[in-house]
C-alpha cells in the first residue's frame, strides 16, 4: 500500500504538480515511521528528496536523501541514496562531504554501474574543484572501465573529461573528447546526450569559458545540516564492515 501511494506521487511529479507528490511522500515517510517499516521509510524519503531538490530545496533535499541512506537496508538501493545524496552535496559546493560520499559508493560491493557512476561524478568534482592531481588520477582509475561501460556511460564519460579539459584551459584536447562524446551519441541515438555536447562544443568557441575554475566554498556548504552529514559520513566510513 505505502509503495502504491508513492507510485502515485511519482505520478505527480512527473506532471509537475510537486506540491502532491510532496505531501504524497511525506504521508508515507510518517506511515511508514509510525509502523516501523524501514524500507517503506527509506524509499519515501529518497522520493522527498527528488521533490526538495526540484522545489529548489537543496539542504532538505541533502537530509532527505541522508535518511534514505540511512534507512535502506539493501546494499544497492544504499548506495544509489548515498548517490544521490553525494550529487546533492556538490550541487550546493560541499565538496569535502560529496568526494567522501562517492568514494564511499566507489569502493562499496554495490554494482559496477552504481560504482562507476560514483567514480565519473567524482572526476567531474575533482575538476571543479581546481584538483588536476586527482582529477588525473580519477581518469585513470574510470579508463580501466572503458571496455565495460554502456553507451550511455560512455558519452558521461568523454563529457566529463572534454568538461575537466576545459576547465583546466586544454580547449583542443576538450574538444577532442567532446568530439568522442558526440560521435557515440550519434551512434547509438542518444539525442539528449547529442544536444547536451553540442552545447558544450559551442561554448568551447568562447574563450572565457575556458579557464581553470577556484574553488569557491559557498554559504550553504557551512550549513549546520551539512556539518551533521560529514560527521555521520565519516563515522560509516571509519566503521569496521
């Protein structure tokens, strides 16, 4: 019945009407909590925190997601929660606790997707951040992948490597890897993954979008919420398997 109710607010939210499909999680987060249903739980606060985030919600949204990782009991849906929860961390700049995060879901026992994926976000922090050293050293590691990747992985990861090129002002070997991007996406009709590099490869036609970024703290990434979530992360992280 919980499951249902949140298939009906993933309906909601598919149409836009992110207030229901709010109120639809939260119903089920309080359901779930009164009659101890963990998993329940868990996936009603990974719902709540798609919705925070498209509210523009984002340390909600990072503290749903937190519940969700505490909360799943199977090893996947975990790690896909702390993903999540990583993805909402570098979106607001917290770049110590979103590195600890996908570092987390790329050494865990999760699938080779889930790690994967970790490790492809994780590079594109590491160029965010202005950390050439480990964004070299990110690349290598997802390089031995290669064979193993999906189209469409494949696309992200010639996507995040033309994007950490740029940012590290290599505009010709950026080009080059968004090159490789756009020729997989051609291949295998990945359209939105097609117009998202034809995009970048226009912009790589203005130089001041070519620089090597600084790395900014923002305001948000000192929130209280996101100081608790570092401990928490650190003590999973410290904790004997």
């Amino acid at each position: 019945m919980l499951r249902g109710r949140l298939g009906v607010g993933a309906v909601h939210r598919g149409r836009g009407n992110y207030p229901a499909a709010r109120a639809s999680a939260e119903g089920v987060v309080q359901d779930a909590t009164e009659l101890r249903i963990a998993d329940a739980q868990a996936l009603a606060y990974a719902d709540l925190g798609v919705v925070y985030s498209l509210q523009g919600l984002p340390l909600e949204a990072v503290g749903a997601h937190f519940q969700a990782f505490q909360l799943s009991t199977d090893t996947v849906r975990r790690m896909r929660a702390l993903g999540d929860l990583a993805l909402g961390l570098f979106e607001i700049g917290a770049y110590d606790a979103a590195r600890l995060a996908f570092q987390i879901v790329a050494d865990s026992d999760a699938e080779l997707l889930v790690r994967m994926n970790a490790r492809l976000e994780l590079m594109d922090l590491e160029s965010s951040a202005g950390n050439r050293v480990a964004f070299e050293r990110c690349r290598a590691t997802a390089d031995d992948y290669r064979d193993r990747m999906s189209p469409s992985m494949s696309c992200d990861y010639h996507y995040k490597l033309g994007v950490g090129f740029a940012r590290f002002g290599q505009p010709g070997r950026a080009r080059s890897e968004l090159t490789n991007a756009l020729n997989i996406a051609e291949k295998h009709g990945l359209n939105a993954w097609y117009f998202r590099i034809e995009q970048k490869l226009g912009e790589l036609l203005v130089p001041s979008s070519v620089q090597c970024p600084t790395h900014a703290v923002s305001e948000l990434s000192e929130a209280p919420v996101v100081q608790e979530l570092m401990i928490g992360l650190r003590e999973y992280a410290t904790a004997p398997n």
